[in-house]
C-alpha cells in the first residue's frame, strides 16, 4: 500500500469531503453513482507553528515528520 500525501498551505481554511460511490467494477468507476458528505466539524486551516505547548507535544509525539519539532542541541526541540 503506498501512503499518499496532501500538500496545504499555511494559513488557509479547509474542508474535508466524503465521498461514497457505489461501483461494481473498479472500470466503471468513472460512470458510477454517487454521493459527497460535509461534516462541517472536520474544518481546519492548516499551520506552521502552534502557541499551544501541548498541542506542539501531541504532534510530536504522533507525526514522525515533525522533525522541525526536535531539538538536536542547536536550539530546536527534542522529543520529551
């Protein structure tokens, strides 16, 4: 399975959609019938820094991109 990324840009607001399709050919796929869903508490807007230190540890602790995060000793943050 390969694992597939979604670029944002800090400071923009954005809403994720849903998307259930009924197919029963993955080649009819295209023509198949279907339906969005918006929950509109999955909105968010996307940032570079977080004021909150627990927020900043939660991503830490659960984003192995994070490595911005760490402190190596040169004045960036470490893994607690």
């Amino acid at each position: 399975m390969t694992t597939i990324g979604t670029i944002l840009n800090s400071m923009h607001k954005y809403q994720p959609r849903f998307h259930l399709v009924r197919a029963n050919d993955i080649l009819k796929l295209p023509y198949s019938t279907f339906r969005t869903y918006v929950f509109k508490e999955t909105e968010f807007i996307a940032v570079t820094a977080y004021q909150n230190e627990k927020i900043t540890q939660l991503k830490i602790d659960n984003n192995p991109f994070a490595k911005g995060f760490r402190d190596t000793g040169a004045g960036k943050r470490e893994k607690k």
